[in-house]
C-alpha cells in the first residue's frame, strides 16, 4: 500500500470518494443481478446502491472547482487553503 | 560561359547574368551569422543582416515562410539561415532569400535530446510496463505548469465544465527558462507528499528552446518517480518532448489532458441512471418471484399447517415492495435536486411512475405522516391516499391482523 504521510482530506468529510461509491455501486449492481442473495439481502444491497447512487449525485452536483495552491513555506513546499471552502481547514 | 574583354555590357545585361549563375550555383545554401537590423515590412516580409566578425550579408525572409518561423526573430540572435542566393537587380547587391531560420545550436540540442533518448530508454523510463493507469473518477487532481499561460485557464475551465467535483492542487512553476527544469522537479517532488490522485504537468506551445524544460533530464526523472501517474501535455499535437515519454500518459494539448484526467459529468449521471433502473427491475422481479412463491406455497399446503409461514411471506414481501419504493422515492429526490442545480435530462425514477403501476401511499388526515401499516391505518380513522392521479380521502372501517405476534417480525 501506498503510505498517505500529509492527505489532504476528502471533499465531504469522512465520506467515501467518488470513485469508492462508484465502485461498490457497481458492485451492488452485480450482485443483484447475479441473484444469489436471499431477499433480505438483496433488499439491503439494493437500499445500500440507491443510498450511494443519491451521494454520487449529490457530489455531482458540486458546481465549483476547489483549488489549493502549492506555495513556498519556508525551504518547502506546502498546500494553501482551498479557495472555494474557507471554512474547511486542511488537516496537516 | 565565357567573355572576352571586348565584351561590353549594359548594367542590367551583367546583373541578369551573374544572377542568373548566383542563383544556378547557390540555390541551396546554409549560413550561420548573428542577425542585425531586423525589419518587419508591414507587408510582412522580414528584411535583416547577417554577420560574423568581419563580414555581412543582406538577407529577407518572405511572409509566408516568416509565418512559420516558431521564434521571434531579433537583433543579436544567432541563427542558421538556409536558403537561396539571389541579385537585387536594381541595386546590384546580392542577398539571401532565406526559406528557414532557427537558432544556431539547435543541432547540438537535438543531439542531446537523441542521446538522452537512449539512455533513459535503455534505463527503462519509456517501458509500456511501468506506465500506470488513471483513476477513473480522481478525487485531488495537481496541476503543475505556469500561473500565467493559457495552459493553465484551458485545464481549469476543462476540468470546471466536466467535472466540478474534484479538488485541484495547482503547482505554478516557470515552464521555460533556466529555472524551470529546477521548479518542475521541485514542484512534483513536493506532491509525493500529499494525496494527489493525478498529476497533469504541461504547458502551451512554443520553439523547441521553450520546450526544452521538459527535456531535462532531471524532469524526466521526478515524472518517474512521482506516486501519482502523470498526464504530460506540452505544446501542441505535434511537439514531443521526452516528458511525454516518460509520463504515464500523453495528451496533445492541455485541454486534452483536462478531458482524459476527469469523466463528463453528464455520462456519469446517465451511469447511475442506468445502474438504478437495473435495479430497481431486479428487486421488482425479485419481489414478484417471491410472491408467486408464496402463493404455491397456498396452494400446495394444507393453509392451516402453514398460515403463519404464509402470512409472514406475505407481510415480509408488502414490507419489500415498500422499501424498494421507499429507496426509489428517494432516488427520484435526490435526482430532482440533481435535475435543478445541474440541469440535466428528466427523471426516469419519478415516484408517479410507481404510483402508475397500481400502488398507493397512505398519509394520515394532516398529509403530514406516512401509514405505514394497518396498526397506523386503524389508529389514524382517516386517510388521505394518494393514487397516481389524485387524492383520496379514506375512512378505515375495520381491521384484519391475522397474528399480531408474527407479524411483528
């Protein structure tokens, strides 16, 4: 695994990335459709894709870009704030 | 051709002649000299003078070649000319027509692009083997390339246009210059340290001498070694350079780039759509299977023996189609909010669509809660149910729970 020493955190908290919602999706999709579920289950995974099918949307639904930029801090080089959300503080 | 001295010319006759030999004898030269009194006639055609140091020579390159030139041609500059020898007849001064200029050790750089070539090749840097794929939805995307060329107003605006929900990392660095090498591999190493998912590294078009930062050996070398793949995309379609080799994949231009690094947003949203119905047509024939089950069960089974399996069945199947519709409606929410801000195509998940197919909803008198059930039903009196095509208000005469106890389930 890639170690993450300075991450710069995710767009909606803790939230699951886009392509981590994106992909369990299509995994629901799958095994729906593969059908070797008992209906409870299948139930739950069906409920668990419409769920994550709206947060796609949701996170689609971002309308502006936000951008940090790399500045000089000293010797080094570190992230600015973002500037769309100045609310958001980065974490490192 | 040969004159004696009793030969007498008019001037124009012997101008003619020996511009007739110069141009037979020099239609193909190449000249290198440091360039002087560079003019722009406002026709186009470009007039100046080569020299070394201690001779000089008139020279004009013509609007349609001057247009090709990929420098500004100025005074001082050390160029290689080639071209043809021609007479101005009028003056009888001979000069270059030169077809093609570039700056004097442009040889010497290609040689060293050649050599470079091989050794990183042979270092293994170009291997198809090593070159990594890109995340199909990026969630932190760094750009690295110049704060003021187009290049980076084409990636914003890209990336803006198909994909706002990303975050970017923008690295300003000069792209040209002595420098820049320098603060391209600063720029990438720095990012190894934050979570990037793509990097894009580019720049506009240029001569060769602007592209040339992304020659660099050193450059080639953080590409290699950056965690997240790199896009590189420099200059335009037909300028390679060797970060182009060495990234993880190549874009013509930098827009190119932006599109290849991010999906369309609409073609996502035409996924999840796609994904949803799917679906929700697996759960509808899943659910009806379920029923007709049930049903055989009815049939084939003494209905005392088995009516609290079948009663169950029955309730557990009601309370499925009911969550399946409870998840749509909410699906067709959440895609109307999407409808609104993003303005994209009509639902296909509308609740009236479920409404149409012979189900109801049940809300108490005030409209304000769900019934959702014959418990709800028989305590709320009242009703108002809601058809696809209208409301009605109910009155609940009585009550059949076949077994309170399983039915709680």
């Amino acid at each position: 695994m890639k170690e993450k020493p300075n991450p710069i955190p995710p767009a909606g908290d803790d939230a699951p990335s886009f392509e981590e919602a994106m992909t369990r999706l299509e995994r629901i999709v799958a095994d729906l459709e593969g059908g070797r579920y008992t209906l409870e289950e299948s139930l739950q995974r069906f409920e668990e894709g419409i769920a994550l099918g709206n947060q796609c949307r949701r996170m689609l639904e971002r309308a502006d870009l936000r951008v940090r930029t790399l500045v000089e801090a000293g010797d080094r080089l570190v992230v600015s704030d973002p500037t769309e959300t100045p609310d958001e503080e980065p974490r490192a | 051709m040969v004159h004696g001295e009793s030969t007498v010319f008019a001037v124009s006759e012997l101008n003619a002649l020996v511009r007739e030999l110069l141009e037979d004898q020099f239609a193909e030269v190449a000249v290198e000299g440091e360039t002087s009194n560079v003019r722009v006639h406002a026709s186009g055609h470009v007039y100046f003078r080569l020299k070394d140091a201690s001779a000089s020579l008139s020279a004009v390159c013509f609007r349609s070649d001057a247009r090709l030139l990929d420098f500004d041609l100025s005074d001082g500059q050390r160029v290689v000319a080639r071209g043809r020898l021609t007479i101005y007849e009028v003056q009888g001064s001979y000069q270059l027509v030169a077809r093609a200029i570039e700056p004097a050790g442009r040889g010497d750089l290609e040689r060293a692009f050649r050599l470079l070539v091989s050794k990183l090749d042979q270092e293994g840097l170009f291997d198809e083997a090593r070159k990594r794929p890109l995340p199909r939805y990026p969630r932190t995307i760094a750009v690295v390339t110049s704060p003021t060329g187009a290049a980076v107003r084409d990636i914003f605006s890209t990336l803006a246009r198909r994909f706002p929900c990303v975050e970017v990392v923008f690295a300003p660095v000069q792209v040209q210059g002595e420098r820049a090498p320098f603060e391209i591999v600063r720029a990438l190493d720095a990012l190894n340290d934050h979570d990037v998912d793509v990097v894009i590294l580019g720049r506009g078009g240029g001569s060769i001498e602007d592209l040339w930062a992304f020659n660099d050996e050193s450059v080639a070398r953080a590409i290699h070694r950056s965690r997240a793949p790199v896009v590189s995309a420099v200059g335009h379609e037909t300028d390679v350079t060797i970060a182009d080799f060495v990234a993880d994949r190549r874009a013509a231009t930098p827009t190119m780039a932006a599109e290849i690094v991010v999906p369309e947003r609409e073609d996502v949203a035409r996924r999840l759509d796609a994904y949803a119905e799917k679906s929700r047509a697996r759960m509808t024939a899943r659910v009806g299977l379920e029923k007709r089950r049930v049903a055989e069960l009815v049939r084939s089974y003494a209905l005392g023996q088995v009516r609290g399996r079948v009663e169950r069945g029955m309730q557990s199947l009601d309370f499925a189609l009911e969550r399946v519709q409870r998840a749509l409606v909410s699906a067709a929410l959440a895609r109307r909010a999407a409808l609104d801000t993003a303005g994209a195509r009509l639902a296909a998940l509308d609740p009236r669509e479920v409404l149409r197919r012979g189900y109801a909803v049940c809300h108490d008198e005030s409209g304000a809660h769900l019934v959702r059930g014959a418990h709800e039903a028989a305590a709320a009196g009242r009703m108002r149910v809601t058809f696809h095509d209208g409301v009605v208000a109910a009155a609940v005469e009585g009550m059949e729970i076949p077994s309170a106890k399983e039915a709680a389930s």
